[in-house]
C-alpha cells in the first residue's frame, strides 16, 4: 500500500499499490469453486450418472435407427473370417434379438462419448482451481477422441487378430462353431477396454498441466509402468490368451511413451519453475 500525499496537511489517504493488485487477481485465479459436503458431492455424482444416462440413452435410439448397417459392420469381419459355408449360431430365441440391442447401445455410448466426457468434467470441475476450469473444451475433445480412436483400434486391430487365432484351431478333426453371444461379449469389452485405455494421454496431459505429474516422474518410474501394463492387459482382456494381451500392452506402451511427451511439453514450465525454486 502507498500513502498519497495532499498538500496543506491533508489528511492522506491509502492507495493499492499495483503489484498488490496483481498478487490478488493472481490468487483469484487459483481460488476453488465453493466447498461441497459429502452428500453434495453425492447429489452431484446422481445428477451426472442420470444426464450421462440420457445422453448414452438418445445415443441408443440414432444407432438402433441404423441398426442393420451397424450389424453388417460388426459381423461381416468375423463372418469372413469362418472356415468357408460356415456362420455364428445363436441357441437362445432371445439371443439375437439381444445382439441387436448390445450392438445399438455400444452404438450409442460412442454417439454420446462427447457429452458423457462433459459429465465428466462437470462432475470434478468443482474441485479445480479457476484457472484450471478453463481446460474443459480440451478435455471433452481430447478424452471423446481418444475413445473413438481406442474402439477403432479395438474393432479393425486387436479383435481381428484375436478372432483369427482361435478360428485357426480348426482342422480336420475340430470344427469351430462360435456362438454369436459369446462371440461378441468378447468384442464389447475389447472395445470397452481399449475405449479407457486410449484415456491415458489426456489423464497425463492434464495432470501435468495442474503440475500433480512430471516427465521425470515417467521415466524414473518406467520399469514399474511396464509391469503394471503387462497386468493390466492380462486383467482387461476378455481371454487367456497372448495374442490379445500383447496387443493390448503394446499400444498401452507406446500411450505411455506418447503421454511422457506431453508431460515433458505441458509441464514444462512447471517443472523448471520448481526447478530454479
């Protein structure tokens, strides 16, 4: 604070001075949102999950709208890839009635991806500092991408391979005949899977950027991140066996490599800033 000086004896009267009004607006600008309760956040948690629901939920109904199309897309792949006048066999009545509303609500949740990862946001926005509130267009656009992008990988990579291995047991003495439900359980969470796995780089982008992670946090820990790779694709994968989860922990690998990078970009600042500290 500065005095001003008024001549004939005034009475002089305080005056901020401006590198005070630059420490407030700083502090400002990491101030919180209000403090929530338990049962606040709670109520929160309800109002996102029932939105999230709606959203995934108009999603079902455009993809249920286009439903054959979807069907053609999912199992032509595996139907090519049978032993020659061969097909996937349902047994159930209700089996394949079934098929088609897993495959429109898979449909849907990608449809709704966008506006699911914006409950997301929504649902820790509260907790962030103002300045890190406005990181939520980045976010939603970052984490929607990467999940169309995992279950793409998912539908023309890895479930291809995996499909292929067990359609390759077949010979003179064992005929593969796969069931349509089981066939495609193994699809969804594949594609599921693939979908949270491809978020790694957007979890690393932001946690470096709110300064929680570093590049040489990364790289000193790297050892440890592979064996928590190879567990995690022995856990995530639908099956024993090696073919899907090498082909789920090489991605996951490469992510990891990918994200160091940009923690090394993004939290560059930071980290000398703490550095020089």
């Amino acid at each position: 604070m500065a005095l001003v000086k008024f001549p004939g004896g005034a009475t002089p009267e305080l005056k901020p001075d401006e590198d005070d009004f630059h420490h407030d607006s700083d502090h400002e600008s990491r101030e919180t949102g209000g403090k929530m309760s338990f049962l606040d956040h709670l109520d929160e948690l309800r109002k996102r999950i029932v939105w999230s629901v709606v959203f995934i939920f108009a999603g079902f109904l455009i993809a249920f709208a286009f439903i054959q199309k979807l069907f053609e897309f999912i199992m032509l792949p595996l139907q090519e890839m049978l032993p020659v006048g061969q097909t996937l066999v349902y047994t159930n009545p209700s089996e394949a009635f079934i098929l088609y509303i897993k495959i429109a609500a898979i449909g849907g949740l990608i449809l709704a991806s966008p506006a699911v990862m914006s409950q997301v946001w929504l649902f820790i926005a509260p907790g962030l500092y103002t300045n890190e509130k406005k990181l939520a267009i980045p976010f939603v656009v970052l984490s929607s991408t990467f999940f169309i992008v995992g279950a793409a990988f998912s539908h023309y990579v890895v479930f291809p391979l995996a499909w292929q291995f067990f359609v390759s047991f077949t010979t003179d003495y064992l005929t593969f005949m796969p069931r349509v439900e089981p066939a495609f359980s193994m699809y969804l969470r594949l594609i599921i899977a693939f979908g949270l796995v491809f978020q790694m780089p957007t979890v690393v982008l932001f946690l470096a950027k709110m300064g929680i992670l570093t590049a040489r946090f990364m790289l000193k820990n790297f050892k440890y991140a592979v064996l928590i790779i190879f567990i995690a694709s022995a856990i995530l994968t639908p099956d024993a066996s090696p073919v899907t989860q090498l082909a789920m922990a090489g991605p996951m690998l490469f992510l990891y490599l990918v994200s160091v990078g940009l923690a090394w970009l993004f939290g560059k600042k930071r980290y000398l800033e703490e550095e020089e500290e």
